[in-house]
C-alpha cells in the first residue's frame, strides 16, 4: 500500500466517522421526540414514521 492510497483510506475513514456521529445526533433528537409522542397521538402516521425512521438510522448506524 503506497503513502497515496493509505491518505484516501485515512480521509474516507474520517468521513464516515462524521457520518455516524451526525446520524447518532438525528437518531437521538428522533428519539426524544418518538419517546415524548403523547399517548393519545401514538396511533398517528407522525408516530408511525418516527418508528420507522428510527429503525432505519439504527440499521444506518450499525452500517457504518
């Protein structure tokens, strides 16, 4: 592996690092809202979406 190579692996590993750490911050601002949902809203679309997108930055966060 020459220098030029392990530079763009370094830079790409950087990156997705930044990449987890910001869909860690929506996945917690997500989970704050999902957790807070009153009870009587938690038969809405809003509330099923919530879910649904915190499924996905799970699987997104265990991507990466």
């Amino acid at each position: 592996m020459n220098n030029t190579r392990r530079k763009q692996i370094s830079d790409l590993l950087s990156k997705l690092n930044e990449m987890k750490s910001e869909l860690k911050t929506i996945q917690n601002d997500e989970q704050k809202y999902f957790n807070n949902v009153p009870e009587n809203q938690q038969d809405s679309v809003r509330y099923y979406n919530s879910e649904s997108i915190l499924t996905q930055l799970d699987e997104a966060c265990f991507l990466l």
